[in-house]
C-alpha cells in the first residue's frame, strides 16, 4: 500500500499538534502521560495565589493550582492537581497557603493527618489554612510597635508645643541671665576650692601635728577608761547606792515615826515638851542676867538674902 503525500502531511500536522499538547501541558506543570487526581479546598481569602503554584508535602513538588474560582458565597474554592497518587493523603488534611520566601509567590503546603486512615479520592475537599509569610509576620510584630511610636511622636509634639508656649521671650532672657550666673558660681567655687587646696598644702603639717594630738588625746582616754575600771569603779558606784539607799531608808523611818528624830517630827507633845523647856530655860538664864545674886551671894558683912522674884514673862 503506497501512502500519499495527503496522508503524511495529516500525520505530520497531527503528531504536531499532539506534541504541541504534551509540550504546553508539561510547562504547566502536568503530564498528560500520568495519571493525577483532583482535590479541592476552600478558603476565605487566598492570599495572593495564583494558578500553577506549587503544591509541596513536607517540600517536595507534588503538584499545583489549576484554577481559583470565586463561588456565590463570596468564598474561593481552588482546585489542586496531586501527581503524587501513591502518597496517601487524608480526607482531613490540611491544605495551608504558606509563602516560601520574600520573593517567591504564594503556594500550597499539604499537611498529611496520617491518624486517619480514609484516603481522599479525586473530587474530595481538604481542610483550608493560612500561615503567615515572614512578610506578614513581621508585619504584625512591628504593628504595637509602630502604634507605641507613633503615640511617643505626638507625646513629642505636644512637649514641643508646649515647651515653646512656656519658653517665651522672657523665660528665654530669664534662662540666659540664670546660665549666666551659674557660670560666674563655678568659677567662684573653682577660685575657692583653688584657695582651699592652697591652705591646706601650707597647713600640711599642722593638719598632721592636729591629728597626731587627736590621736594622743584618744589613746591617753583610752588609758584613763582602763584606770578607771582597775580602779573598782563600779564596786564604787554599788557603795555608794546602797549607802543612798540606807539613807532612803532612814528618811523613810524619820518619815514614819521611827526612832528620835522621827518621834521629835511626828510626836507633836514631844515637841511641845521641848518647846516649853526652852522657853523656861530663856527665862531661868535671863533672870540670872538681870538678878545674879539670886543664885551667887558673896557678902563680906552678911547681907540678907533678897526675896525671889519670879521674871515677868516677855511677850
């Protein structure tokens, strides 16, 4: 059978076509030589992914994003091509949009759950999940920390306003004049402590005599302290408070009655009696003064004895 030029112009054109087919699909990233299956995940917001991302299960390349489609609900519902059909994925995987650096685009980390032994087939949804790319990550640290900022920036400018409605012309001239005269201060006191350093270099050695003194001084009362105790100083002192006491204790019976003294105190006829006879006796010796010869007669010729004559009493 002679095959004509028609018939190897079609089959040139078709294995081109075919060839062409298998080409773009496998720049896609799928081959039509193997089999794949369909699995699909639905998510609130995608983050920035896009069709043909990589699909990767702990990093290695297992497949990719055919589409995202947004559905009625306002949800995205993306579909994802598995290579891979001899890697056992769980219904209840998860499906993770992770970003994999700064400059690579968005793709898809499937989380195997390998507790769970019922196998997702072709048509089935995965669980959806969003990690936080460094970017974003980052972003949500540094986010306090530029409020923190931006408050500290306007506490700034309320200072700032405040310190120039408070640092008017006179304050500034007041600030001047007080800098001013807190530097002519230091260097009075740097004139006084030149004076003072000054006088003590001519004092050195007075200073030293003075202390040498001091010292001596010091040691002399130490001595004096230790005199004072060889001296039985407080033998002394306890002498001396029991004698204190046995005159308490002796006021304390002339106080109550007790012995002479405290009679002649309290015995108020004792003390009558006494009185009385001092008075007799004033009386007995002035009459001695006024009439000696009442109780001394010396007579050469025998005079009479006079009658006695008793004082009058003095008023």
């Amino acid at each position: 059978m002679k095959i004509t030029r028609e018939i190897k112009t079609a089959i040139l054109v078709i294995s081109s076509l075919l060839l062409f087919i298998w080409g773009y699909s496998f720049l896609k990233g799928s081959n039509l030589f193997n089999s794949h299956k369909r699995l699909f995940v639905e998510y609130d917001n995608v983050e920035g992914l896009t069709s043909s991302a990589a699909v990767t299960i702990s990093g290695k390349n297992v497949g990719k994003v055919n589409s995202i489609k947004l559905q009625d609900n306002g949800k995205l519902l993306v579909e994802i091509q598995i290579n891979e059909d001899d890697f056992p994925i769980s219904k209840t995987s998860m499906a993770e949009i992770y970003e994999p650096g700064f400059i690579g685009g968005k793709q898809i980390a499937i989380i195997p759950n390998y507790k769970d032994k019922n196998l997702a087939v072709d048509g089935d949804k995965l669980m959806a999940g969003i990690k936080l790319g460094l970017t974003a990550e980052l972003g949500n640290k540094l986010e306090p920390t530029q409020h923190k900022i931006d408050g500290l920036l306007g506490d700034a400018d309320k200072l700032v306003v405040n310190l120039n409605s408070v640092l008017d012309d006179q304050t500034k001239l007041n600030l001047k004049l007080a800098v001013s005269q807190l530097s002519q201060t230091l260097t009075e006191v740097n004139k006084a402590t030149k004076q003072v350093n000054a006088m003590l270099a001519a004092n050195t050695q007075k200073i030293g005599n003075t202390l040498t003194n001091a010292e001596k001084a010091s040691a002399n009362f130490a001595k004096i302290t230790s005199d004072l105790e060889k001296a039985k100083l407080s033998q002394t002192i306890n002498n001396l408070e029991g004698t204190l006491g046995n005159v308490n204790k002796m006021l304390a019976d002339m106080q109550s009655g007790k012995g002479t003294m405290g009679k002649l105190m309290k015995d108020e006829a004792l003390y009558n009696n006494l009185a009385k006879t001092s008075k007799e006796l004033e009386l007995l010796l002035q009459d001695v003064r006024l009439h000696p010869t009442r109780y001394v007669n010396v007579s050469v010729f025998g005079k009479k004895e006079k009658p006695y004559k008793a004082p009058e009493e003095q008023k």
